[in-house]
C-alpha cells in the first residue's frame, strides 16, 4: 500500500489529481467541427493566457542559462504536467523574449548549431520582477480555488 503524503499541501495535490484522473470519465464535449479550433484545456489555456509561461521561463533563465528541452522538461516537472509546453510553443516564445531584449542565446557550439542557452537580460530581469508581482494574484485565486474544490468534495 502506498504511502500517503505527509504535509497538507501534499494530500491536497494528490486530492486534486484524483480529481482530475475520476473527471476523465466524465463525457467529454464533442471535438469542434473541422477547421483551425481544436478542444483546449481551460486550466491549462488560463495558465498560458495569463503569462504564467513568460513567467516560468524568466524564473528558470534567472537561475541560471537553460535551453528550450530543459525548460520545457523542468516546467512540466515542476507542475506535475499540468502545464506541458511543446515545442511550438516553447521556441516561438523564446525567440519573441529574445527580440524582445528580455534574454539572449548562446550556441553551445556555434559552428555545429546545437543547443541554444538563453541568460537573463537586464531587461528581462526587469520584467520577471514585474511578472512576479503581476501573476501572483492569479496564482493564489487558481491555488484557493483548487484547495475549494478538495475541501468540497474530500471533506
């Protein structure tokens, strides 16, 4: 038998997994008609639409040079593949924060063109700091709100 989590923190993430897990069963709503719309998860569509990814990646960079796989690999560790980043949306969003003036890449070996570490900018410095303060209030609204959900339905 497993070992159950030990903080509360802890017990409310499994909670809220297995939430997520028994909620697959749920009948999802149709695939959208042909075209360009594909179904999207909301959590996961507000996390991105509310610059939680820029976010991400500033903090990441600010700890020290990282490339696009490490970043998307540490993010979805970090939230336990909640938020998942392809490619496509991982180095388009690198090259904007690049012209941007937020960070600046490196090749690793420039005349094989391998990996690309990307370092924090003066700038994009300036901008984490502003997302931090800018996100937080989303993050703790989307936390309280998750936390609502376990105290519902785990008592």
């Amino acid at each position: 038998m497993a070992r159950s989590p030990a903080s509360k923190g802890d017990r409310s993430r499994q909670a809220a997994r297995e939430a997520v897990v028994k909620a697959g069963a749920i009948k999802r709503p149709p695939a959208p008609a042909a075209g360009r719309g594909r179904a999207q998860d909301p959590f996961s569509g507000e996390l991105r639409r509310r610059q939680v990814l820029p976010l991400l990646v500033l903090h990441l960079i600010d700890q020290g040079p990282s490339y696009g796989n490490q970043l998307m690999e540490r993010i979805a560790g970090m939230t336990e593949g909640v938020l998942s980043v392809n490619p496509n949306t991982m180095y388009p969003l690198l090259r904007r924060l690049e012209q941007d003036g937020l960070i600046e890449g490196q090749w690793e070996h420039p005349e094989r063109r391998t990996r690309r570490f990307y370092s924090l900018t003066g700038d994009g410095r300036a901008e984490y700091a502003r997302l931090v303060e800018d996100v937080r209030p989303f993050l703790d609204s989307v936390a309280r709100s998750i936390d609502e959900i376990v105290r519902e339905v785990y008592g």
